[in-house]
C-alpha cells in the first residue's frame, strides 16, 4: 500500500514536471547515431521484404514531410531529442543517407529489429541490433569519422520488444517452451552486453538505453494475452525483468568501461497507465486509426481520429506523436532517467 502511493505521489510529480518548459539549447554534440525497432526506424525498412514498414498514409499524417517510414503519426523519440539537442534536422535513415552523413549522425533503427537474430522472422527482412552494428561500423569507416569525434557523439538504443512481442509471446514460439522469463532475459541481456561492447570499440562514449515500455497494455497484447479486458500481467512480469537487467548492465558499465557513460530511460514506470491518465490521455485502450482483425498496423489510406493528442497510441502497437513528446521530455530532462539527465550525458 505504501509502495502504491508513494508511485502516485511520483507520477503526480511527473505530471507537474512534464508540464515546464524545456530550454532548447544549440547543438549540443557533434553527432547522434540511433539504433533499435519500429519506435525509432525513421525509414530504413522502406525498401526491404518486409511487412514492417509504414511508408504510406496515414502514417506520417502529422510529419512535415508526410509518411517516411516512421511508425507514427508524426515525429519519433528520437527526432524530438534530435531537436532538443539543436539539430536542425531530423538524423536521417542509414538506407537512404549519402556516406558523408556519419559526421552528424545516422539513423540505424529498424522495424522487427531485435536482439535475438530470430527475433520477427515471420514479418519478413528486418535488421537486427547486430547488423545495425555493423552498419554503423561501415559507416563511420567509409566516411573516415575520427574516433575522437566519435567519443563526442550521442548514442541512443530502443531494444528487446520485439524479442518479447515477436518471438517470446508468440504461439508457437521455441523459445517460450525452452525459457522461463528469468533466463530469457538474461540470454537477452548477454546478446546487449556484447553488442554494446562492440559499440564501444567503435568510439561510443556516450550511450542512452531506453527500457521496454509496458508492452503488456498495448492493445495488441491486451487483446492477444491480456482476454480483451485489460493489461497483460504475465507479459509485463516477464519485460520487468529485463529491464531490471538494462538497468543493472548501466551501472555495470558505468562502473567498469573506462570512460564511458551510460544511462538508463525507464519507459515501464513512466508508461504505467495511471501516469497516460494524469498526463490528460483520455484514450489509452486502442489506437488512432483503424486496424484490422489480428493486424497491428493501420489500413493505408482510411480514416484516422481527430484528436490524435489525447491518445496513448497510433496503431496497436506504436505510441502517438504526444505519447513519443512526453517520453523524449522525460528522458531529456530527467525524470525517467538514471543515472543521467540526457544534458548531464553529453557534458560528461
């Protein structure tokens, strides 16, 4: 009971906080890389066999440039942190960037992208984390980026929903049967822990690792594990432990890589549904726009709700524009951080 209420007493700061001011500053590092799933791929499946890709309205339907790839309505986490940071432009898809880009930043992320390579092998191609990896490593190479540069970059990783929602809690998932949710994350968090040592070897110094967020409350696991009535408990239990894990690798490597600093965005306790409703989302059960039966993603081309800021998600899986605001001004400013503020992070 006390636990409960000093949570409520936490989101009721949260809300109050979320509702400064956050001071835009210049450009605040030389370069922002990204990497992770469908909540920051800014276009990188466009082109790819997959059935994870949104490169159609109403997707986009909020962005300036229209659909892009994003899978949202409008712009990601990413880019709002990107805009904080004071660049003037959104960091662009690796498939579609020139090489000279490196120097200020690309965007690796894909949708489907896991940890585990098996991880959404049923949607089609996708790039995981280990490719992305690689891609960055092409990257920097082709493009002669110093590495000094590079240990002045800005790093951010969204990871590991998918290798719950895509591979985990599916049907007929090997995984499931072989793994109890304890050892499950931990062959996840092994799989991060040498990704992120390998990022490391590349220059990055300066890392942001966002948690999986309450992916049981989506609608897509409401309906799927959840009997239509409410959040998933099971698979919310399963995603707390791995994020417990992140949160424990962070202060692993804050401890033990040499001058590398690390932290963790905690998406869970930030997107507990009580802090959505505090927030003013009066609609956190089902997305914006149509979806059909057993589908997660938006029909192209049919109609979408009008006030897209009053609800938690786009499709019924992905968050809103609003949603994606509130998540990057708490990781910025420090609330669903630890143990640095994303301002703190870069001037380390």
């Amino acid at each position: 009971m006390v636990e409960e209420i000093l949570s409520k007493a936490f989101l009721v700061v949260v809300a109050t906080v979320f509702a400064a001011a956050t001071v835009v500053h210049g450009q605040e590092v030389p370069c922002f890389f990204i990497f992770g799933d469908s909540t920051f791929d800014s276009g990188n499946n466009n082109n790819l066999n997959s059935k994870a890709k949104v490169n159609f309205p109403p997707y986009g339907i909020d962005f300036p440039k229209g659909p892009t790839g994003r899978f949202t309505n409008g712009r990601t986490i990413p880019d709002i942190i990107g805009e904080k940071l004071g660049f003037k432009d959104f960091i662009p898809p690796f498939a579609e960037a020139p090489p000279e880009q490196a120097h200020t930043g690309l965007n690796y992320a894909s949708g489907g992208g896991g940890l585990r390579e098996e991880t959404s092998q049923h949607l089609g191609d996708r790039i995981s984390l280990k490719t992305q990896i690689q891609n960055h490593k092409k990257a920097i190479k082709r493009a002669k980026v110093p590495k000094k540069k590079l240990e002045q970059c800005l790093y951010a990783i969204n990871i590991g929903s998918n290798d719950y929602i895509n591979n985990y809690f599916r049907s007929n998932s090997s995984n499931n049967r072989r793994f109890k949710p304890g050892p499950y994350a931990y062959s996840l968090i092994t799989l991060y822990r040498a990704h992120l040592k390998n990022l490391y070897r590349l220059g990055a110094r300066k890392v942001i690792l966002f948690g999986v967020c309450q992916i049981g409350c989506t609608p897509k696991m409401v309906e799927s594990h959840g009997n239509g009535k409410g959040c998933a408990l099971k698979v919310n239990d399963a995603v707390a432990i791995f994020n417990k894990n992140i949160n424990d690798l962070v202060t692993d490597f804050n401890k033990k890589v040499k001058g590398a600093k690390f932290t963790f965005v905690d998406l869970f306790s930030g997107g507990d549904p009580l802090a959505y409703k505090i927030l003013g989302f009066t609609i956190r059960d089902k997305g914006c726009c149509e979806v059909s039966p057993g589908e997660e993603l938006c029909i192209p081309n049919h109609p979408v709700c009008a006030n897209r800021t009053e609800y938690v998600f786009w499709d019924d899986i992905h968050s809103s524009e609003a949603t994606n605001m509130m998540v990057a001004k708490g990781a910025f400013d420090g609330i669903l951080t630890r143990p640095y503020s994303i301002p703190q992070l870069v001037k380390q």
